[in-house]
C-alpha cells in the first residue's frame, strides 16, 4: 500500500486524482485554519471596534503575519458561508444557501484532496452544515464535532469523535483547542498536515468562560451612530431595513426581547478571550514543535454581526459590519511580517490559497484565487469587486433576498421580490453607509455599470437561477406592538398622479 509519505513525495502520484494535481517545486507545507462564527471584522484589539477589546494573541498575528483588511464572506451566513470556504464556490453554485438544506450529493470539498495528496487532516469544531447530523466528513481523518451550533457548557448531546459520541467535559473553546493540539502533537515530522479548528465562539448567546466572566463589567460601549432611526445617519434608508428595527434582528425588539446591545457586545468581548487564547496555544505548540515558521496559519470569522448598525443586530445583510470578517495569515518562510493588504478578499479564496501552500494546482470552475502573492506583496492581477449573495429564509422573513457587488470604492445592493429601494453607497466618501446615493442623477450611470457587473458574474457562474428549498425552522415573524410603526414609502416613489 502507498503510504502518506510516499504520495506526498509524488512516489504514489500515479494514484492521484485529476483534481489532486501537484505544483512541480512547492514543498506541501503544513496548514492551520482557525475559523470563528459571528466574530465581525474590526473586533481585535489593534482595530479598536471598541476601545477595551483585549485581543493580544490576534494583535501578534498581525505584527509578524499580514492583516487582510478588506476580507469579505460572500454570504454572511453560517452554512453558505462554511460551505464557500471548503469549496472554492458561491452559494448559489454550491447550493447550500442556508441553514437547512443538506449537502448535495456530489459536492467535494479540498480536504479531500490533501488528504489524497498525502495529507494528514483533522477538523475540530463547528461544521453546521446538512441540519441535524454531527457526522464525519469525507476529507478528515480525524473528526471532533457536535449537533448544530453546539453549547459552550457541557450538555447531553456531547461531541462526536470519529463518530462516536463522547461526553463534552468542559468549555468548548477549550475543548476543542485541547483536542486539536494533542492531535498536532501526535503526527510524525515528515508527515504534512491540515488542521481545521472550528470555534462556535463567538457565536450567540454569548458565555464567556468563567475565567473571564465579568472582565469587561465596567467598560462603556459607543453605540454606533448608524443606529439612529432618522438623520443624518439614516439618508434615503430602504423601508424594510427601518422595518426591520422593530424585529427580531433589530434593535428595538432583539431576539423578540428587551436585550442591552451595550451589555451584549461586552459578553461577546469577553467570550472572545478565549478564543484568542486558544490561537495563542495552537501557535506555542507549532513553536514546541519547530514549526511555527514554516507553517501557514490562517485566522478568520465566518461572517460579521452587527450590534446596532443600520438598527440591526446578527448577520444576513449586505452591509460592512455584516461581510467584513477579520483575517490574519502568518508563515514567515512565505511572507514577511507586518504587511497590511488592502485588495479586497474573500472566503472563496481560503481553498485555493491552502492549495497553493500544500503545492496542489487549483481545479478549475473556482471563484476564488490564492491570496499568498498579495500576502508577499507582489503586484499581480486581482479582482475589482465580488458578488454577495443572501436567499430569504422563511424562518427570518424580515430580510430580503440580497444581491450586491462590493468594490473597491462602491457598493450596489440590489433587493429581490420586494418593493422598495436598492442601494448604492460611495464607500470611500462613506465608509459608514449612512447615505443611499441610488435615486441620486450624479451616480446612475455607477449603478447601471455595478448592475450590469453584477449580473455578469451570476451569468458566468451558473446564478441566474436561485436556489429554492422546503421551510424548514421556526418562524421569528414577530413585531412588538409598542415600539417604532410600519416605515412610510420612500418619497421618491410618491410621483405625482396624472390629470
């Protein structure tokens, strides 16, 4: 039998797949990829989102690694999102659009080419994708997850360790960092390998571990300013997103409850602790090891959460705080330390940049590109924008079905099977998003391009038909009868009646 060594060193090539090609001169380098769910792009430390966040082990990441300022999920959603990561591919070519819907028979996801490239492979954590099973995954030889989103304190369902189920004995963060650095601690030096951890921090509701419970008590939040309902703040604002203050993904009546947004964001800082520390561990065991230079670790969130921006909270929406993830790379024998790059990229570019680092060519049909030349920065060729995507769910029918096309300087959000305005925002002018330029003459001509541009994309990627499944779930339909009233039309519609 052809051995992992012997197939890495090209000896079992023979037996590779078509879609398991080797980059002649690459040495297939070891890879860690930690993900975090709801963890939004500016919460680190360095970044002050607010001003008491306490991220030290990511502040390292990004004085000796690169900080990818402008990273971006396509969809900002659990499963999509995840599911754009292991694929290379938009939502609506992967089809797993929400929350609910199994993985179609067929899809393949890249650790099953590294592990056919030689590769050992281990996932710890949330996968969350096909609904209710914790099953292991073809791609992994070891496997460490639970049902869902999981808990953070021990529960019943427990974990499933290659396929077994095992009581869970303590806080999860920790938990799983446990199980994926004994699991890196036991793989031979010659023996290349992938590690996908995958925190449910920082998702909600937010339980900090006890050693950090309380930490931030004392601390003041500075509410957003975008979350006024009129203003300034508020230009031209479509009436589904005012609608939307008054639901369970807004402010005024959160997860249908009376929630602090203040009190909220600091249970999120200090449930953030401990996963910074757990990147701290990963990173003292690869040193342990003599591999913490030679190894390419990747840090980012699956999608963003807003805590009152626009007079939301959560995710879904096509707005910054929403798609902007934080990213962090770090491999010094592959990049120097301290670079900030500004192109904008994206979650469907992780799968060929971990193929690029284990020195497998990129099948074709991806979206997605390696970001490692940028991280290096090399001036090469890249993208001008990229395409967001999120289907209504009947489960939180109060967001629409989004399409956008993010730039560099512009994004043109287009809504889908509602009547109401699309949205068009110069971000260089106004990074906040405070100001609808769509029925504005001066910017038509950027919006029909960005239009154009966008249904370019979904034509060449196969997206001009949307993806539609069964309900599934509960319904959060609810508005509360004492807070802010049904939104008015938006004036530009008011034409004047003909005589």
């Amino acid at each position: 039998m052809i051995n992992r060594r012997r197939a890495m060193l090209g000896l079992g090539g023979g037996l590779l797949s078509a879609q398991t090609r080797r980059t002649p001169g690459v040495k297939p380098r070891n890879i860690v990829f930690i993900l975090t769910d709801d963890h939004r792009f500016d919460a680190m430390g360095f970044l002050k989102g607010q001003p008491f966040l306490e991220t030290p082990v990511l502040d390292r990441m990004a004085r000796e690694g690169v900080h990818l300022k402008n990273a971006f999920v396509t969809t900002a959603l659990c499963s999509p999102s995840r599911a754009t990561i292991l694929t290379g591919k938009y939502a609506h070519a992967h089809k797993i659009v929400d929350n609910n819907t199994p993985i179609p028979a067929g899809t393949s996801f890249f650790p099953q080419q590294l592990r056919e490239a030689g590769y050992a492979t281990g996932f710890f954590g949330k996968w969350h994708m096909g609904a209710g099973s914790d099953a292991p995954q073809p791609g992994f030889d070891r496997w460490v997850s639970f049902l869902g989103q999981g808990t953070y304190l021990p529960s019943r369902n427990g974990l499933n360790v290659d396929g077994k189920k095992v009581p869970q004995k303590g806080y999860i963060t920790d938990e799983l960092t446990d199980y994926a650095v004994d699991w890196i601690k036991q793989q031979k030096k010659d023996q290349p390998y992938f590690v996908y951890l995958s925190h449910k921090a920082v998702h909600s509701e937010f339980i900090p571990a006890e050693r950090h419970k309380g930490r931030f008590d004392k601390e003041k939040f500075i509410p957003p300013p975008t979350m006024d309902a009129t203003g300034d703040m508020a230009r031209n604002r479509p009436m589904w997103v005012q609608n939307q203050r008054n639901s369970w993904h807004g402010v005024e009546y959160p997860y249908h409850s009376s929630l602090n947004i203040e009190e909220y964001y600091r249970r999120y800082a200090e449930t953030l602790l401990a996963v910074d520390e757990s990147v701290g561990r990963v990173l003292d065991t690869l040193k342990q090891r003599g591999e913490l230079e030679s190894t390419l670790v990747i840090y980012m969130g699956d999608n963003g959460f807003a805590f009152g921006e626009h007079g939301l909270i959560d995710k879904r929406t096509a707005y910054e705080e929403s798609m902007r993830v934080p990213m962090l790379a770090r491999c010094p024998e592959l990049f120097a330390g301290g670079r900030v790059v500004e192109q904008v990229v994206a979650n469907l570019d992780i799968m060929p940049t971990c193929l690029a680092a284990a020195g497998i060519e990129a099948p074709a049909g991806l979206a997605g590109k390696s970001f490692l030349p940028l991280a290096q920065g090399k001036q090469v060729a890249w993208r001008d924008n990229f395409l967001y995507e999120y289907y209504w769910e009947a489960n939180f029918p109060q967001t629409p079905t989004i399409h956008a096309l993010r730039g560099d300087r512009y994004k043109y959000i287009r809504y889908h099977g509602i009547w109401d305005l699309n949205e068009l925002y110069d971000l260089k002018e106004d990074p906040r998003e405070t100001n609808n330029l769509i029925s504005d003459p001066k910017f038509a001509s950027v919006a029909k391009q960005m239009n154009e541009q966008l249904f370019d994309i979904l034509n060449k990627t196969d997206g001009l038909s949307m993806p539609l499944y069964p309900d599934k779930g509960g319904v959060m339909n609810q508005r509360h009868p004492d807070r802010s009233k049904r939104a008015d039309f938006p004036e530009v519609f008011l034409g004047k009646p003909k005589k």
